[in-house]
C-alpha cells in the first residue's frame, strides 16, 4: 500500500535558510489522517499547523539536534482499517520514529494497538477521552485536547447549583464520550445533565431531537438558574442554527456548545449571546508564538488560522522540544522519557504532557458570541459571523481533569 504523498518539512520553502547539511539520520513524523471525508477540513488544518510549527520551531532550518525532520503524509480517508494499515505501513516500511493522527476520535482508536505492537509512539489527533482512557497504552501521547478538558471547561463556564442540560451528540466516541464526560464535569458544579440525545454523525434533520430536548426541560422544576441545548457536534452541519430556529427562548432555553472551525462559527452569527468554553479561537491567546503564527497564516492564505491549526502546530512544538530534551536520541524509550512531563510553549500558552497519561494540560477559553462582520477570517468572502468573544482564559491548574486510564 503506497501513501498519499512523501515530502519533507525542507521542501516548504526552507531550504534556502537551512544551515550547513545535516548528515545524521533523518527523524521521520508520518502524519497518518483522515484528509477525505467529513472531517477533511480539520485534517488540512492539522497538516498546515504541522507545517508552520515545524518551521517555527526549526527557525526555518527543518532541523533539530542535528536531526534533519522528514514528514511522510497518508490519507486514512477516515477508514479504521486503512487506517491501521497506513499506521503498520508507517512503522515498519516508512521506520517512522512517531505517527500523528488521525483526527477521527473511532479511526484514532483502532490505531492505537499498532503503536503498542511496534513499540513506538503515536500522537492521535482525536478527541475522545477513551484515547487516554480505556484505549491507552503507554506509546501514547496526546497534545490536542480530550473530552473530559471540553467538558470541564464548559461545565466551569455555566454550571453551577440550579442549572439544568440537555445534551445532543453524535452516536459515536466524540460523541458519546463527550457526553459522558460533560455529564459528570456538570455534576461537579452542582448542575445536572438531565437528558441525552444521540443522532447518526450525518444527520441534517434535528427537528424531532429539538422537540424532545425542549420537552426534557421546559416544564422541569429545579431550573431557576438556567435551563440550557448543549451541543457536541463535530463538522460542518450543525444542529444549533436549527434549533435556533425552533425558538428555545420561548420556552426559557438557552443554548450552548463548545469552540469549533470557522466556517461553523460563520454559521453561529443568529447565536448571539450563546456561551460556551472552547480550546482555541486566534484572538483569543495573547503571546508571542500565536501573534507570529496569525501573521503568517494570514500573509500566506489571507486567512485566519483555524481551531486545529493551532493543534497541529502545538504537536509540531512538542516534537521539536522532545528531541531536543532527548538530545537528538530517537530511541522510543528515550524519547517517550522527554515527553513524560514535558513542558513547553505553543500558540495556546504553556501546555505541560501528564505523566501518567501523555495527555497534554492546556487552557481553554470561555466565550460569549457576538454577532460581526468579519473580512479576515475567509480568503474568498465577509461573513457576519458569530465571534467566541474571550470571556476569560480558564488555565489548565483550574480544571480537574481526571486520569481515566486503567494501566
């Protein structure tokens, strides 16, 4: 089985700030994604993050600890068992020292025993907690963020004594294990989940859904402090507009959701008001690495970088500073040694990989939406669009997020 395509990270036009050749072996990154499929925009978004960060953190040179950086790219097509292929493919013919992705939480899953099989590491780029959780093994380290950060920092941005939830999801591990994790952050505040919907990942009709999460809360007493839809939903068709247009409000319902992609926040210009708390919108950090990272994106797309955009640089980041704590060694023990603890800075501010679970701690940002046009955002067009305006930064030492593997 052939990959996509092959390049290195000196092929993007680094070659001529590059210093004098590199002549130890190559550290070979095969980033192993869903680049077809309904999750394509998130995979491209992924792959250019990579890119910049790679070059951002090698000042240009595509180097590091005398290591020159090779990136092989495969396209997963969202397929669990392409995708354990391409992940076998990468490891044994590529001798790929770590494997990025994929994005599709169930694709990222069935990988994971491959990493494990190999003895190599694997940095899935999926969101679901079972990842670190259930499906963890110890070649896994994780830099986006997992369900259980989603849901505590959206349960640290509403919850409190009083408030009540219903939830709709996507009927698979996004989903679910968003839910679940939501549902017991919620608790913690004293709020409470009190009904969950689940619809098939390609859904475009939520009226009926609507009508049974309007039911679950408009005469439920216990409420006084907020009765709230919120959703967790991954791509481009969002339920939110939607049920926005069966009028919530008149029966004292309010919505909620999480960060996502631009071209969905473009979508969300009617959600005026709506909070939530999500992992990451360009205005939102303040620091050096995202001002050089926005500028950059917007000189070369005219564009603004995206929700993911900023994870795959992070991962980019995270690499660089694990081989240079290891010293240019890409022996598996010695890098997943420079990981455990690791402390590094990205677009996101400082990010620290857990220890017991090579889960990355990050902070997250409560929003509230505004309704503006926006020119920068898209190449091709003005959106009025519904800004996550930053709240406040809620940082990783203020959300208990739980270990839930089980080694």
């Amino acid at each position: 089985m052939k990959h996509l395509f092959r390049h290195t990270i000196l092929a993007f036009g680094m070659a001529a700030m590059a210093g004098p050749a590199v002549s130890a072996e190559p550290f070979r990154v095969a980033h192993v994604t869903d680049f077809s499929g309904p999750l394509g925009a998130y995979a491209q978004q992924l792959a250019t993050g990579l890119e910049m960060g790679f070059q951002y953190a090698t000042q240009g040179k595509g180097e590091v600890a005398g290591r020159r950086i090779e990136v092989l790219v495969k396209d997963s097509q969202g397929d669990p068992a392409r995708a354990r292929a391409l992940v076998e493919e990468a490891y044994a013919e590529d001798d790929a020292h770590i494997v990025v992705g994929p994005v599709a939480s169930g694709v990222a899953l069935a990988t994971l025993p491959i990493a494990e099989e190999y003895e190599r590491i694997i940095m899935p780029e999926g969101v679901a907690d079972a990842i670190t959780g259930a499906s963890w093994n110890p070649y896994v380290i994780r830099v986006g963020r997992n369900s259980s950060q989603d849901a505590v920092a959206n349960a640290v941005a509403l919850g409190k004594p009083g408030v009540c939830v219903a939830t709709i999801a996507q009927d698979y591990a996004f989903g679910r294990d968003g839910v679940a994790a939501y549902k017991e952050a919620m608790d913690g505040t004293g709020g409470k989940v009190v009904h969950e919907e689940y619809l098939p990942t390609d859904a475009t009709d939520f009226t009926a859904a609507a009508e049974r999460l309007f039911g679950a809360l408009r005469d439920r007493e216990g409420c006084d402090e907020g009765r709230y839809i919120f959703a967790i939903w991954a791509g481009s068709v969002n339920p939110l507009a939607r049920i926005q247009d069966l009028q919530p409000a008149r029966h004292g319902i309010k919505l909620a959701a999480g960060g996502n992609i631009l071209p969905v926040l473009a979508a969300y210009g009617d959600l005026e008001g709506m909070e939530g708390a999500g992992f990451y919108y360009f205005e939102s950090p303040d620091n050096p690495i995202n001002d050089w990272m926005v500028k950059e994106h917007q000189a070369r797309f005219k564009a603004a970088p995206d929700f993911f955009t900023a994870q795959g640089f992070s991962q980019a980041l995270a690499i660089v500073a694990a081989l240079e704590k290891s010293g240019g060694d890409s022996d598996t023990e010695a890098l997943l040694e420079a990981f455990r603890g690791l402390e590094f800075d990205t677009p996101k501010g400082k990010m620290r990989i857990r220890p017991e679970d090579g889960q990355a701690l990050q902070s997250m940002y409560h929003f509230r939406i505004k309704r503006e046009p926006r020119d920068d955002w898209f190449a091709d067009r003005t959106v009025t669009a519904g800004v996550p305006e930053l709240v406040r930064e809620i940082p990783f030492d203020a959300m208990d997020i739980p270990v839930r593997n089980q080694r």
